[in-house]
DNA sequence: CCTTCCCGCCACAGC
DNA sequence: GCTGTGGCGGGAAGG
C-alpha cells in the first residue's frame, strides 16, 4: 500500500488565510450583522426540538426539519417549553439530593435547549416553579458558555445512540439530531466529524450518517495506533516532549505517499478535512505516546508540521482551537481527559489518555479499521482523488478502506436512498436489525442502549451482580431492562408504599429539552446480570458516584475496565443516583419542557400518566443495595409525554417489553449512556421525593409489578419509536443474545407491556419480527419505515460531500 | 492575562 | 444559484 497521505496540507489554506485578511475588516461587520440576526432565529429552532422527537420517526416534512425552524406553535407542538422550569425543579431535586449533584447540575445542564432560553424569559418569566431555589434563578438565565459547550452537546449527542448498536442500521439524521439537541449545525459537523474519524459513526449521504457506536473502535484504534508509529509520532513526541518542541522531527516521511501526488495537495479539497485527520492524529499521538499523554502545545506543533504550514503563530492559535475541539469530543467520550503536565514553567495543559488501552484483542473489523481512516484517503468519487498523504503510516490503510467506500458509495446515489445504499450492506430502510433488540429510534431517535460494557461505573456493588451492564457482547441487545422490580417514579411522595424498598428516584435534568422520563432500573437481578457486568466496578469514592466516562470505555466490548479514576469530568458528572438501591425501575420525568412547567402553555396534561398498577413493586432482588440502574428508559418529553399515560408492568417481569407498535417513543438507554448527565436519584427515601410529585405533577406514572405497562399516548404520540430493550433475560434469549443465566429469576414476572391508549397509531414494525421474539419492540415504527425514508425526504438533496462512506460492509 | 472554545462568516463543492 | 460542508479565527467567558 502506498501511502496515503493525510495530508493535512489543507489544514490552513494559504488561499483561505489570505482571503481572511483582506477581508477582515469587511467581514466582521458582516458577520455582526449575521450574528443578530441569526440569534434572533435560533430560539425557534430550539423550539422545534421537541417537535422533532416527535416526529422523528416520521417526520412531518422533511422541509420542516430543514428548513429554519419551524416555530412550535405552527407542529402544533407545545410553544416552547419553558426550560427552565425544569431546571428549576432539578435544582430542588438537586438541592435535595446531594451537594455534588448540585453543583453540577449548575454546572452543566444538558440538553438544556440554550437557544431558547431567551425566548422562554421572556416569555415565561421565571418559571413557576419558584420553587427552585432562589439563588439561582439569576444565574441561569444565562447559559453559560459551559452549557453550550461542544463537550456537553456531543454527550448529548451520544447519549442518543448505543455505544454498541447491534446493527449498523441507525443513521443519523443531522438536521434531526441538530434541531432535537437545539445547536446548529455546524456544531453537529464538528462532533460528527470526529466521531467518524473513529469509525464511531459513518457518512451515508447527505445529511445522513449511520452510527457504527463503539464496536469498531478498538479495531480502529489499534489501526490508529499503528499508523502512528509509521509516522513515527512517537518520535516527535519524545523530542517534543523533552524540548518541547520538536520540529526537527522530521521523522517523519515526507510525504511519501507514493504519491509523489503532490497533486495530492493540491487536489485536496476542504474533504480532506482537518478536523477528521486532525482528530486522527491526535489519537494516534495518544496511542504511540509512553505516557499518554499529550499536550495541545506539542500535538498543534506536531500537527501544524505536517500540515506542512509554516507554522505561523496564527496558525498555532487555530490548531489549537481545533484540538480543544476534538479533544472536547474525545473527552466526551471517555477516551481522554485533561490533565496539566509540569512543565519548567509551569504548567500546560495537556489531555492523557483514559480510553481503552488494550484494544488490540479486538480486531475484528479489521476491515473496518482499516476503513476508518482516514477518510481522506479516499478518493473522491469524482474522479478526483485527493489525498494526499503525507504520511506513510496513513497510507496502508487508506487503499483498502477508499476502495472499500467508494464501492459502496458509488453505486448508490449520493443520498441515500433508502434502500438504494450501500448495496450490500444495510439497507437502511430498515432500522432495526433484525436481531438486534436495539431500535432506534428515528429521531428522536435514540437508540437503545445497549449496554455497554463499560465498565467502570460506578455501580459499587457490582459485585452483586447487581450491575446490569450487558456484555458487550450481548450488549446491543439486551438490555435488561430489568425487571427487578421496578418501581415507578413517585410521582407520589409515598414510593415507600410501593415498595419495600425504599425507591430510588432518577431524575436526569436535562437530556434534552423534551423532558424525559427515566426509568431506572435496580440491578437487574441477578446473576445472569452479574456475569454480564463485567464492567461493573466499583468506584472508590462512594459508591455512589460513578464516572460517566468510565462506562464508556470499553470497546469491543472485550475491553479491559479501567479503574481509573474517572476524569474530572466523570467526576461531575457522576450521579449519584444509581447507586441506590435498586431494585425497581424507577420512573421520574423531567420535566423539562414541559407542561408541568409551564403554567398554560404547555399545558399538555391531558392525560396524565397513571398508574396502572402499583403493585408490589418491591420485590426485587434481594440484594440490591447500591446497585446501579442498568438501564433507563428515556422518553422524549417532547413526544408529549405529559399526555400520555403509560403503564409499566411490575418490574419484575421478565418478559420482556412489549410495546406495541404504536407506541410512545422511548428509548432504553443504559446507564453509562445517562452516566455523564447529572443524575438524580433518591435513595430511597424520600429526599427526593417531595418535589418530584410536584414536579411532575401533571403526569403520573406508576409502575406496578405485574402488570404490564401500558401507555397511553397522547395524541400526539403516535408512536414515535419504540427502543426495544430487552428486559429481560429471557429475551436476551431469545435474542440469542447472550448468555444468560438460566437461572435468571425472572420467569415470572410479568413483561413489560405498553400499551397505547390513546390513539395510537400502530406501526407495524415490518421487522421486528426478524430478530426473534423480541424485535418487536424494537422495532420502531417508524423508525423502520418512516424512519428511513426520511432521508429521502430531506430536502433536495445536494449532496456535497460525497459519500465517502461506504462503511465497511464487513461487518 | 491566559486558556478555553463558542459562534458563525464564508469558502467550497456538488448539484 | 442553491445547499450542505466545514475551515477558520474573532472575541468573549472562565479561570
């Protein structure tokens, strides 16, 4: 293989700087005036994010979602919500709970819809819920640049998506994911852009990309990892390390690429992009480096070299705002965390590596790895090759994998038609594999978790078993949804009623601006669980605490589980929550966006959520103390959940979940997933309880233990996707899933149903029946057709950026 | 003051 | 000309 370079000679375009500068003057005026007028706009976008989960299965119109943001009014959606209601709520959740949770909390709201928040002051005014405490109300007012952070928005963004999807059938709609998580599109161009340079997500078309999740991350590490040391990085980090600069290094080959191209160069288009070859390098200066550790000083330096870019102090400064870029992403993803390194004088900023260490067990997608990189070496489509390589080390992989891409590209369109994609892979069309229990759900999209092994949650007592991480292996599918018994958010303050235990009470503030409802599961139970947990672990502060990015660490699923300490940013984020107790599932909302906030406006209460049943939801495991919630159930507020009404079966079925197609979009999410969010939780008792009634007032929900769940959906459910959790083992099964205990103590619990009361539109699910048994649920209605129509929708479709991605077909 | 990094202008590229 | 992409750097928030 010839070497491909990466080049990153397009990273500063002389051609652009130049442009800029003579420009500058000009610009800025311009771009004041832009500015206006684009934050005028933007709240409404945000408003539209509820709307978007809604319809994220099947979009109401593809022009909608493009289109600048529809106001809520006009979907019929509820004007905005207010957010900070919910926040309000959370802060008395929050005050409750514990000090860490609330600063951190304050610190970082996710999913808050920042946008909007303007607008809903003024409409809104402080929120109703006065509740909250006083002393912020001020403060939040003004988002701060954390909340917007591209860190916090890319968690946001992964806390859609299985880290290990069964199938590489979830795409990703970027309008859909940029209205729903309220950020415009260019900040979704800069998460997704990295996650691709890791094979963590693919580009399909235009405006689509297919989430791969973790699964080839390893593999693509590994691959990183090698073409790092052909690049001999690990030389230029030792000089750059000990001088500090290095730039003689020059190890590194010229461009070699065989290619003489330096056509390459200069064919080179924005393509090539930096970001996603910057990314790549970056990680691959991780991977070589002995310490693991990297500073932006010496990775921009090395970078800048190779961009072959006199390294003009400019050009440093923009370097190293893109690494703080990528390294937002990669933090978020638990590959990497800050860290200061010593220096003489003083101390710099630098990021270590937290990610997986031993990821060449996994190899299995060898193929994909090899795709992954470096997109740029591929060739474009038109004819045109690019790429460049500069350096050797990209080139191996890069024939394979352009080759690989183009041939998936090239046939099909360029926006994907539904079907037409990728010819052997996936049809997209579909969404849900057939046997992966995962759905996703179009748009709103999210998957389910899956599990992830990650390990190193925080669960303390995983040594019960309690955790119920799935293995990786099994991981996509099976979420335990556990059945343990589950207990239903307390809307009422007296959970203790329910169960015995004393409930622990979830309550993730802000997923995103629909409000969310969290069903949270004790430990599943048993053993079965335990095995599968392998990740587990426990975290040595207090049990309650678990890192966020911890769980995400493992690749393949085989990856070993770090201890580590979690990054400071796990550290905030952890929650405390899970570690209660817990047995049951637990329900809160969030109430977000919603109605319970506002005083009329959203009034959405139509129908409130019931309780079904309430049954002994008690029982659970016997041993459940701290155990961490393996799963939780998200549901967009924005699809309306105030009006609808569910029911969950008591928590101990084990059947499994069976919703009907129609049903409320929800999504099973696995803890690590929410680990990062800040998290609520009642231990137990009543902390938290009190406000939650409050809170949620306009909803209820119960959980029973027998019986199944129904949920009503209010009207403007029609189901939006179904994630398909698999709660139970038995599923898993089914599923052929995994291994699960036999012993698996559920038999008799009753399943999860829900069941849609109000008018529901029942989708069919036109898979869910490959998998097994259990593909219903994951069956997303939507999801499956809609869903992936929707792509086709978008709107006209130009497409620009030329399918690279022919994922690996490998798979 | 320095670090971090959000924001969004605007160039490009495919149609 | 239009739209999707995404490079890029001003400048502001945070520390």
């Amino acid at each position: 293989m010839e070497v491909e370079c990466l080049a990153l000679r397009d990273l500063t375009s002389p051609k652009k700087s130049k442009v800029d500068m003579e420009e500058v003057g000009g610009r800025n005026d311009q771009k004041e005036n832009r500015c206006v007028e684009r934050r005028r706009t933007t709240p409404h976008k945000m408003d539209t994010t509820a709307t978007m989960l809604l319809y994220g299965s099947k979009p109401p119109t593809p022009e909608h979602l493009h289109s600048t943001p529809v106001k809520p009014s006009e979907r019929g959606a509820p004007p905005h919500a207010d957010p900070w209601t919910p926040t309000a709520n959370l802060r008395m959740l929050i005050s409750a709970a514990s000090p860490d949770i609330r600063d951190r909390e304050m610190k970082k709201v996710l999913f808050r819809p920042i946008e909007n928040e303007r607008a809903v002051e003024e409409v809104d005014g402080p929120c109703q819920f006065d509740v909250v405490d006083e002393e912020e109300e001020e403060g939040e007012r003004k988002p701060s640049r954390k909340q917007k952070s591209l860190g916090l928005l890319c968690q946001k963004f992964l806390a859609l998506y299985p880290d290990y999807p069964t199938s590489d059938t979830i795409s990703i709609s970027l309008d859909e994911v940029s209205t729903s998580l309220g950020v415009e599109r260019r900040r979704i161009y800069d998460i997704v852009n990295v996650l691709e340079s890791l094979m963590i997500v693919g580009r399909v078309a235009k405006n689509q990309y297919v989430w791969y999740g973790r699964r080839r991350l390893g593999s693509t590490l590994a691959q990183l990892q090698g073409m790092g040391r052909q690049q001999r990085y690990h030389l230029h980090m030792e000089q750059a390390g000990e001088g500090g600069h290095r730039e003689g290094a020059t190890t590194h080959t010229p461009e070699e690429g065989g290619e003489g191209d330096s056509s390459c160069a200069a064919a080179s288009t924005r393509k090539d992009k930096s970001l996603r070859i910057m990314s790549q390098k970056f990680v691959m200066l991780f991977l070589v480096s002995r310490t693991q550790t990297v500073t932006l000083d010496v990775a921009a330096k090395i970078l800048i070299e190779e961009s072959q870019d006199p390294a003009s102090h400019s050009k440093y400064k923009t370097k190293v705002r893109r690494l703080y870029d990528i390294a937002n992403v990669l933090t978020s993803l638990g590959l990497i965390k800050k860290v200061h390194v010593r220096e003489e004088r003083g101390r710099k900023p630098a990021f270590k590596w937290i990610g997986p260490a031993d990821f060449h067990s996994s190899r299995e997608d060898s193929e994909a790895v090899a795709a992954i990189a470096l997109p740029e070496a591929i060739a474009l489509p038109g004819g045109r090759k690019q790429k460049l390589a500069r350096h050797a080390s990209f080139s191996v992989v890069p024939t394979s994998v352009a080759s690989q891409r183009r041939v998936n590209s090239a046939p099909s369109s360029p926006r994907r038609e539904v079907t037409g994609l990728l010819p052997q892979s996936v049809d997209y069309s579909r969404r849900c594999v057939s046997n992966s229990a995962v759905c996703r759900l179009q748009f709103g999209t999210t998957v389910t978790g899956v599990s992830h092994p990650s390990g190193r949650l925080q669960s303390p007592t995983h040594s019960d078993g309690n955790s119920l991480l799935c293995s990786p292996g099994l991981a996509p599918l099976a979420v335990p949804v556990h059945p343990e018994g589950s207990y239903v958010g307390p809307l009422s303050p007296q959970p203790p009623a329910f169960s015995p235990r004393p409930h622990h009470m979830a309550y993730l503030p802000s997923l995103s601006q629909a409000s969310v409802v969290m069903l949270y599961g004790g430990p599943a139970s048993q053993d079965g669980l335990d095995r599968l947990t392998t990740e587990v672990q426990r975290s040595p502060g207090s049990g309650s605490r678990e890192s966020i990015l911890g769980k995400r660490k493992k690749d393949e699923g085989v990856e070993e589980k770090r201890e580590s300490p979690e990054t400071e940013l796990s550290e905030k984020r952890s929650v405390e929550g899970r570690s209660m107790e817990g047995n049951s599932l637990q329900m809160t909302t969030s109430l977000r966006t919603s109605s319970l906030g506002h005083p009329g406006g959203l009034a959405r209460e139509e129908a409130p959520l019931r309780v079904l049943r309430d049954g002994e939801v008690g029982r659970q495991s016997p041993h459940n103390n701290l155990v961490q919630p393996s799963h939780y159930l998200y549901v967009p507020n924005s699809a309306g959940l105030n009006s609808l009404n569910f029911l969950l079966s008591a928590g101990q079925t084990t059947g499994g979940l069976t919703l009907p197609a129609g049903t409320l979009p929800y999504v099973l999410m696995s803890s690590s997933t929410l680990s990062p969010y800040p998290l609520m939780a009642n231990r137990g008792d009543a902390n938290l309880n009190f406000n939650m009634s409050a809170m949620m007032s306009p909803a209820c929900f119960v959980v029973g233990s027998a019986g199944p769940y129904a949920v009503a959906g209010a009207p403007e459910f029609n189901g939006v996707a179904v994630a398909p959790a698999l709660s139970c083992p038995e599923q898993h099964r089914l599923f052929g899933s995994g291994p699960i205990p036999p012993h698996f103590p559920l038999e008799s619990r009753p399943p999860l149903t829900f069941i849609q009361t109000e008018k529901q539109t029942p989708q069919t699910p036109k898979e869910a029946t490959a998998g097994g048994g259990s593909k219903a649920f994951f069956q997303t209605p939507g999801t499956l057709g809609t869903a992936t129509t929707k792509p086709v929708a978008r709107r006209r479709g130009s497409a620009q950026r030329r399918l690279d991605i022919g994922q690996p077909l490998t798979n």
